[in-house]
C-alpha cells in the first residue's frame, strides 16, 4: 500500500518569541497570539487537532484529536530559507548575509554591468512602498528597482510592461549566479508589478534561493523511490533540488486547491506545502484582520482534507518562522512554531512538549517511509505518536 506524507507550512505562523527573540529585537512576538481574538478568527478544527494545547499557547481542548509540540529553531535566522532548510534537517549555525544599509557598491556596479540597466534605491524597504516611491522612476528611466529588508534577499522590483517577466526572471538568475559568499544571499526574489500609481504587485513572483549545502530528506526520499512533490514556493526554496515535481501556486486558496487534487491522486511519498499568503499578504503589511480570515479558510479546507485522508495517510502542520502583523515591525519574528500532527496511523493527544530544533520534522518523516537519515539533523518523535 502506496504512503502518503503530506507535509504543511503555514508560511510565518508563530506561536510566541523564542528565549533569544532579543537578539532580533522580537521581544514580545507572537503572531498566533496576535490574531486568535480577532473577529475573523474561527478555527475549530484546529483547535480540535490540538493547536491550543501546545505549550505556551493556552485554551486547548480536553481530548485533541492530533498530537502536538512547540518547535524551537536552532539555526542562526529568522527568515524563509533557513527555516524550510531546518525543517527539511539543514541546521545552520551561521546566519545569512543581511544588508540593513544596502548592498556594497561592487556588487550593484557588477550587477549593473551584467544587466546593463541601472539600479535604482538599494536599500531595505517594503514591498508595497517600495514600487510606490520609486515605480514612477522606474518606468521613467527603465532603471532596476533593487531593494532588501530583514532577511537575507536581493529583490528585484520592475513594471511588467517595461520589463517583460522573461526579462526579469533572467535578470534574477544573473543576480543568483553573482551572489556567492561572502554575498551569497538566501533568495533572490523577482517582483514584478503593474498598473498604474500606486501600482500593484502581480503572482508572477519567483524566488531563486540558494542551493543547499547539504541533503535533506527531499534528496534522501528522492534516491530512495519516493515520491517528492512540492506545492507553493518549495521548489524555489530547494532550488529544486531532490523534488520530483513541482506545482507553482498564485496564493494561498489556489495552493490548498492544488494540495486537494494531489491528496486525490495516487502518489508514494511526500506532499511538502507552502502556503505563502499569511506571510506576505498580512504579516509584512501588519494585516491582522487578514491574517485571521486566512486561519480561518485554512481551517475551513482542512477540515475536508482531514475527512478524506487515507488510512496510512499522516498530515503534518507547521510553520518556518514567526511574522507578528500586530508589532511595529513589518519583518519576521524569532518565534517558536507549532507542529500538529494527525491521521489514523497517528496517536491522538500526545503532547510532545517543545522540541529542540525544526529538524525533528525530518527526522520523523524520513522514519515514517523508512529512509535512513544519514547526515541529516533531527530526532524523530514517529516512535511517540505511531498507533
């Protein structure tokens, strides 16, 4: 009988800051703590699966239908990247280059020489503001709009009518061949925009990230037979490595569609989801009441998902990273994230505690299928949850 794995990241849903948020200045994070008393908030699915009962979030139910934890990060960052990397068994001790003052002088003269465009702010801003205060330049000169913020990014801001999306993406991939350490960023990321002022941002994003530096389990599942199916950004994330197919999605009510119609299929293996939205469309732009209605249609396709789950399916629910809409800041937060997981070969209410690092994950996917992990970080807690 064919296993099936699904595995989804509910992109930037924290749980409360991590003991050294401070090192961030996240002291006070919480992105679920933000949002669960909106008015938009309504998920009682999972509440039911256990979300409440992890530990340090508060209101859970007496008999959670999952088992749960609070995952802590180990790695040296807050962002994307090094989050999925965690959570795929890539533990990095060193962080990702940041640019709070903007890239150095040689690589925008080596990136303007190779593009043979100009560029334009260079400098860490929001995404939104960004095309506000420099698109009307941009369409003007054709100049680059290359801009950056907390994380470890080089982004690429152009009008889709000035610069064709082809254009763009190879101006990315330009981008991602240049940037190598000591600049090697974690992603490049295309945003192109249209319409006219203030503008507005389009689906055809694409992230270039680096190539791991190391196997995960996509590569340890791949060479064993399996099945490595990636919905959302995943495969941008990997750089496509160990993934056997890809599904790119517009946001996050295509992505769970997309994740539907996979779950209708036969596959052996896994189905490693990003859900996007949470992070992008509400937690950068401190969009509480958006946040809590994208809970709440998460919620809402989940209980259909759970209801036509296989007998040897197992659904696993977590996040990369905190985005708390309701602080001052617009960028990632230092927080734990939570980890459900259910299905009918899986105990219910197992309270697992908090886990040292997102690599567990890993670890317990790879016991799952039976793959050794090798090099892979983590420890599985499949042994503490198996009927």
């Amino acid at each position: 009988m064919a296993k099936r794995f699904f595995l989804i990241v509910l992109d930037s849903f924290g749980v409360g800051e991590l003991p050294d948020a401070c090192l961030w200045h996240d002291e006070g994070s919480n992105t679920l703590g933000a949002i669960r008393n909106h008015p938009n908030f309504n998920c009682p699915n999972l509440k039911e699966l256990g979300l409440f009962n992890i530990q340090g979030v508060g209101g859970g139910v007496r008999l959670p239908l999952g088992s749960f934890a609070r995952m802590a990060e180990k790695s040296m960052g807050k962002d994307t990247t090094i989050g999925h990397w965690e959570i795929g068994g890539i533990v990095s001790p060193d962080p990702l280059p940041t640019y709070p003052d903007g890239f150095p002088d040689e690589v925008i003269k080596e990136f303007e020489k190779r593009t043979g465009r100009k560029v334009i702010c260079n400098k860490p801003y929001s995404g939104t503001e960004v095309i506000k205060d420099y698109g009307r330049e941009h369409m003007e000169t054709g100049a680059l709009i290359v801009y950056t913020s907390a994380d470890s990014v080089f982004q690429i801001a152009a009008h889709e009518d000035v610069v064709p999306v082809p254009e763009l993406y190879r101006y990315c991939e330009i981008a991602r061949e240049m940037l190598v350490p000591p600049h090697g960023v974690g992603r490049v990321i295309a945003r192109p925009f249209t319409g006219e002022y203030p503008f507005t941002r389009t689906s055809n994003r694409h992230d270039y990230s680096l190539l791991p530096p190391a196997d995960t389990m996509l590569n340890l599942l791949q060479r064993a037979g399996y099945d490595t199916i990636s919905v959302g950004k995943i495969y941008d994330i990997f750089a496509g490595s160990g993934i056997s197919e890809s599904n790119r999605t517009t946001s996050n009510t295509h992505g769970m569609q997309v994740t539907k119609q996979i779950q209708a299929r036969d596959f052996n293996g896994l189905c490693f989801v990003n859900l996007v939205d949470f992070d992008m469309k509400y937690g950068h732009r401190n969009d509480v009441a958006g946040y809590a209605a994208a809970a709440t249609e998460f919620d809402l396709f989940l209980a259909d998902f759970v209801r036509d789950m296989k007998d040897e399916d197992v659904l696993l629910i977590t996040a990369d990273h905190g985005c708390d809409p309701a602080t001052p800041s617009t960028d990632h937060s230092r927080e734990y994230t939570p980890m459900i997981i259910c299905g009918k070969s899986v105990k219910s209410g197992v309270d697992l505690g908090t886990r040292a690092s997102f690599s567990d994950i890993s670890a317990t996917v790879l016991e799952y299928f039976g793959v050794p992990q090798e090099e892979t970080c983590g420890e599985s807690f499949w042994k503490a949850v198996k009927r």
